[in-house]
C-alpha cells in the first residue's frame, strides 16, 4: 500500500523513543486490532511502522530507531508477569495481587517506623502526560511523601530554569519546529541533532537551500558541526565565557538592538557591565575560540533579520548549567531578535515526554500546571482539583541525585518505587548510586525489561509499551499529541496507571485513583492545569485527534492553542524579558596534573538514554553493540594507542575499558563516550555529580580522566 492508503489502514501514533515524537503508521501482519479480539497478545504479529507522511514535525521521515521500534513489542526477554526477589536472591513470578500486596506492605512498613518521608518515587521523561500526572498525584496523596522527582532532572532542568528566570515561562521551543528553516543563522550550541533527532535534517536542508547558515559551538566535530559553516571546538565547560565574550563583540560593533532591549526587557545594564570583563584575548584563553571567529559568530548571527541560537544538553549538563543557559539567552536578547518567526532562542528537548513529564507534577518543586508545590495559591488550586485540604499537601522533596543520594541513609529514604527509568545506568557517579541502591529497604521497580535497576530491586512490576497503550506525550514544541493502541499487550502486564490505581487502593485512597479510560485522567489533567503556566484547560482528546496536536497554552475550548510565544509579551508579570549577569566559573571538577584529560558523553544515533530498549533491538545493537571511545590521533600517539586497542581510563571514582576510535573529530584534549550501556561498560562510572544550584543537574559534561591502561588490538 502507499502511505496515504497505509494511513487509512494502520494506527497513527508516535515514536516510543525522543522528543521529537515523529508520527508514525502502524500496521499489524496479520491486520487485527484490539477491538476486535484477533490478537490477544499470545500471537507475534509482524508489526510495520513507517512515517506518518501527515504529521508535520516529521513529515512521513523517522530514523532508525523509531523504523525498529516494533522489535521491543514481543521481545523474548520482556518481563510478562510480576516478579518478586527469593531468598535465593533469583526472581519468583508472582500473581498480581501478592506482588502489589508486598508493595504496599513494605513501603507502609517502612513509613511505620520511619515516618512518611522515608519512601520515595522516581519517575520518568518518557511516561505520557498521563502516567506523570497520576505518579505526582501517587505520591502526594498515596504515600504522601515529597520525595518525588524523576529523569528528566538529568535533562531538561538547566534549561528549563533559565527559560523561567529569563521568559518566565519554560517550553523547549517556543515556536514550530518548521520556523527553523526561516533562520538565516542558526547557532547550535551542544547539540547534535543529525544524530539524536535525525528528521531535523530535513529542516536544516531547507534552511541552507534558502541560503541560511549553520554555526556549531561542541567539543566534538559531530554530524552537526560537519555541515556547518562555521564550527566551534569550545573547551569542554567553557560555553559560558564563549557567549559572554560574543556579547563583548556584539557591542563593541555595536551590533546591539537598544530598542529591543529597552521596549521589550529589563536588566541590561548588569549584563553589559558583566560581559565587559570578557574581551577576546580573555575569551580565547578560557575557551580556544580564536577572536576571528568569535567575530565572523556575532556578525552572522547579528546582521541578518533572523539569528536562532538553539542549546543542548552539552552546554546544560553543567554544575553552571543554568547559568550557561541565560548567557545565550543574554546575546539572544541583546541581538533583539527573540519573539519573530525564526529568531531568538530555544532548546532542544531530548526526553520523549521531557515537555510534558516536567508539567505534570512528577518534579520534586512542581504541581500540575507548572504550578509551584511552595506557593499555597498554587496548592490550593490542585487541592480543590484532588479533593483534599491544601494543608495535606506535602512540601518540596529532594531532587533526583539528592533523592538518590539519601537512599538508606539516616534521615533518608529507605523504599523507592521507581517507573520508566533505569537510574542504575542513567545517573551520573554510578559507583555511589550502586551502593545506595544496594542499602535501600525495600526498591519496586515497574519496567519491561530486568534491567541494571531492576536488578537492585525486591519486586519487578511489568507494564505495558507504547503500542499498547492510550495517552498524551508533549514534544519539544509544546505541541501535545495523541499515542494510540496499535496492539493488544500479552496478557500478563498492565498499564502504569492501572498499578497506582491499585496501590493507591492500598493506601486507602483508591476513590481518588479510579478512572473509566485514560481520557479520564487527562480530563482531570486538564482541570488540574488550567490557569497555570502550562494551560491545558482548553483541550480534550477529540480537539487533539482533530488536528496535529495543539500547542499549550491553550486554556479554553474555543482557544486555538499557542505555536508561537513572545510576538508580543514574555511571561513575567511586566511582559518583560529579563537578562540575568552571570559569571564564567570552573567545573566542579577541571583536569589537572593527576587527571589531566577532560571526560565527555552523549548519545550516538542508534541507541537512546540508558540503552534499555535500544541495547535489546537486534538491529540497533548489531549495528552499535558497544561503546566506543573518542580519542584524537596526537593524544592517541602520546599513548601508543592505535585504532582497536582497548583502553582503559580512570575518573577519581571509576575505570572503564572502551575499544578506542582514532578520530580527528574531537578535540586532542578530550574524550567523548556514549552513555547508554550499563554494567563495566558504563560511561557514568566515571562523571561526576557535582549540582547546579539552581536546576540540581549534575555536571555529566565534565569530567577529569587519565587513561591507565592500553591493550593492542
Ligand atoms: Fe523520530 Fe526520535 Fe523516534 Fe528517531 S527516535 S524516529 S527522531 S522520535
């Protein structure tokens, strides 16, 4: 069949996989649906996915990922029933009832002796809308503990606070994907897009067709910074200095909009105090940015009418993530072109449902809305919505890493339920996460797979995928969408949402967990949203399916929902943007003369965070079955290293053996490896946990390495 006929036949719905969210057509071979009772999960039907052709963030293109996602539906080593941990230490299956049963039992045991606080959640960037709303929702009411947070701690939350302090709102793009092309410079900073959100390609192609230019600011020569113009081997950890000292530039050439920042924001005087401390001989030094090209970035990305600077985790995953983050913004603002179709700033989600998982109330700080747990009119709010006194609701708990960190500690949390996330690969400074995990009382884990975490865990609850299941995800747009069922489940797991229903009977508060569908949660979603920040109040399943999505804010039925914010009025009170003056710093960790080599890590094109899905896909494995260590020829020289050795190389916490990859792609002071794989291969073993203190990220940038061992091919 042709697409169009596909589309007529098949299941639109959308990538497990990242922000991006790309639009697919399911068909199953033999054709059947859940409705009709042909497949009842005990049959392999071949599931085909392509491109939905219609979905306009993707336009009918998906990258390999999310073409081979249908291998993980009937995977042989999907967990289908519940799990409970023997005295052998091996896994028992379980009936339904005993496994939650255990649960409740042992997290109430636990708050019995040491008071609520002592149990934890930890949720997930890739759980729908839904999922995140009730995990919140869980672990307010349910346990009534403060202690949740979730991955997306690791992802979005540098950008997520300077998007608040600058705009006073948070949405990783505040226009379409497709304004990109209208950008006659697009500055991408710590990204690499060509191979974490390939179908952007698309985007960047018609960008340089209408005669646009790219400027790359990364460690790496990456896919990215291949098709650039211009790129910018940035010293690990020193983007900050870079756009300070592009700020410097932008106005001794006076290439400063005075209007703009005089109409349109406040704090300019400190920023341009601040950046005078930044001249090109200072900024050259910090960051290996020559000032030519310092000058040939600022000129580009000002004389035009339409400069974009887009930001990725490399200039977010840093203790001074946050602040990094308001320095583009700074230049961003002070070049006025921020609130037009293809100008100003955003940043590049990188979590399925990062958007939408921050939202929703699964963040330590955060109520649903984007509401904020500390304001008690915001409480009050999702109170009236619950059905519960405001005073019962708990205060603000730990962030992911400190959450972590306490587990089993005095004072801490001694059982956690953790959902969508396997925090045993994805954390940074794993040899402490590993020996936090193993102290905890009690740990459930709800998953599909027997993964690194699951492995620390006393009862292994299997939940349904993303085929087999209805909700909601929000992209990196804002744009919120439809996932559909393509599939029935096998038999023996259950959706997220059905097990808090049944824990949160347990605890006694199963009239406020019990739903008709799915749709139900998001109806209540939606009223649990409306007049926050992030207002979904306007929309419904039927208003979503009738289109590509709708774009929050939309906060009532007749309101269209909101492609593009700033035209006319930023979010803070004023409608003002502020600029914020911020200082370059050292890491919490540099190289020095014992660890002289800085340490870096990111994802590659076929595999996806922690690798639990991806590592278990016959294709993308075969294509990428392990890591792979970046290391420039001179630095290789320097140590007899040729392509194939083995290499080992030691943080001040860990060592790791990689099979090396000579390339000229990185800078020769540097080492990059992918963070995807767990156990001995694990790239987190090595980085560090040093907090931002605003965002509470942990600086997985940066890192100090030696390399202790080489092994010839
Ligand atoms: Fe699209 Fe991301 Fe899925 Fe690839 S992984 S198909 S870019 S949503």
């Amino acid at each position: 069949p042709t697409l169009p006929e596909l589309a007529n036949l098949g299941t639109r719905t959308h990538c497990p996989y990242c922000a991006f969210q790309c639009g697919t057509v399911l068909t199953l071979d033999p054709p059947a649906r859940p409705s009709s009772g042909e497949t009842d999960g005990t049959i392999t039907p071949t599931v085909r996915i392509q491109g939905d052709p219609d979905f306009p963030v993707n336009a009918g293109k998906l990258c390999i990922k999310g073409w081979t996602a249908g291998e993980l539906l009937r995977h042989p080593q999907r967990v289908l029933q519940p799990q409970i941990r023997g005295r052998d230490g091996r896994w028992q299956r379980a009936t339904w009832e005993a496994a939650l049963d255990l649960v409740a039992e042992r997290l109430q045991r636990i708050q019995q002796q040491h008071g609520t606080d002592a149990v934890g959640v930890f949720g997930s960037g890739v759980l729908t809308n839904e999922k995140a709303y009730l995990l919140g929702k869980f672990a307010r009411l349910a346990l009534n503990t403060p202690h949740i947070d979730y991955n997306g701690r690791y992802c979005m939350s540098s950008a997520a606070a300077a998007g608040n302090k600058a705009f006073g709102i948070d949405r990783g793009l505040p226009f379409p994907v497709g304004d990109l092309v209208l950008a006659e410079t697009l500055l991408i900073v710590g990204s690499n897009p060509l191979e974490t959100l390939p179908p952007m390609v698309q985007w960047l192609d018609q960008q340089q067709e209408l005669g646009g230019r790219l400027i790359v600011v990364d460690p790496r020569r990456t896919a990215t910074a291949q098709r650039a113009q211009l790129h910018l081997a940035v010293t690990p950890g020193a983007d900050l200095a870079l756009a300070n000292g592009l700020l410097y530039l932008a106005i001794e050439e006076n290439l400063v909009d005075r209007n703009f920042l005089t109409n349109r924001t406040t704090g300019w005087d400190a920023v341009r105090r601040t950046v005078l401390d930044y001249p090109p001989v200072q900024v050259e030094r910090l960051t290996g940015i020559s000032e030519s090209a310092m000058r040939q970035t600022v000129r580009w990305l000002a004389k035009p009418n339409r400069g974009l600077i887009l930001t990725g985790r490399g200039t977010e995953q840093h203790a001074k993530g946050v602040d990094s983050v308001l320095a583009w913004i700074n230049l961003a603002l002070a070049l006025g072109h921020v609130g037009e179709p293809g100008s100003g700033f955003g940043t590049l989600t990188g979590q399925g449902n990062g958007q939408g998982g921050r939202e929703h109330g699964q963040k330590a700080d955060q109520l649903p809305g984007y509401r904020l747990i500390e304001i008690d009119a915001h409480r009050e709010h999702v109170a009236r919505v619950w059905g519960v006194d405001p005073a019962s609701l708990p205060r603000k708990g730990r962030s992911a890493v400190e959450l972590l960190d306490s587990l089993g500690q005095p004072n801490g949390i001694h059982g956690l339920l953790v959902m969508g996330s396997n925090v045993a690969v994805a954390s940074p400074d794993l040899p402490r996460i590993h020996e936090r995990l193993r102290s905890l009382s009690f740990l459930a884990v709800c998953d599909l797979f027997d993964h690194e975490t699951a492995q620390f865990a006393d009862v292994l609850l299997p939940v349904t995928q993303w085929a087999e299941e209805d909700g909601t995800m929000t992209n990196f747009e804002g744009r919120v969408i439809r996932r559909r069922t393509a599939i029935a489940p096998p038999p023996g797991v259950r959706t997220d949402g059905w097990i808090l229903s049944e824990l949160a009977q347990r605890f006694g508060q199963g009239d406020r967990f019990r739903y008709d569908s799915t749709e139900a949660i998001f109806d209540e979603l939606c009223r649990a949203t409306a007049g926050g920040v992030a207002d979904y109040a306007g929309m419904s399943y039927a208003r979503i399916e009738q289109s590509a999505g709708l774009f929050w804010p939309c906060p009532h039925p007749a309101h269209p929902g909101t492609p593009r914010l700033f035209a006319d009025r930023f979010f803070h009170a004023d409608g003002k943007a502020k600029l914020h003056p911020v200082q370059h710093r050292p890491a919490g960790e540099e190289p020095d003369s014992d660890y002289p080599i800085y340490f870096t890590t990111g994802r590659d094109l076929e595999h996806y965070n922690s690798g639990t899905q991806t590592r278990r896909s016959p294709t993308l494995a075969g294509k990428k079955p392990m890591p792979r260590l970046q290391i420039h020829p001179d630095l290789a020289a320097e140590h007899g290293i040729v392509a194939g050795c083995r290499v080992t190389i030691a943080s001040r916490r860990s060592a790791v053996e990689f099979l090396a990859e000579i390339t000229r792609n990185i800078r020769p002071d540097t080492l990059f490896a992918p963070f995807h794989w767990g156990g001995r291969d694990a790239a987190n073993l090595l980085t560090q946990a040093t907090l931002d203190p605003t965002s509470r990220m942990p600086e997985f940038k940066l890192a100090a390495v030696r390399i202790v061992a080489v092994q010839p091919a």
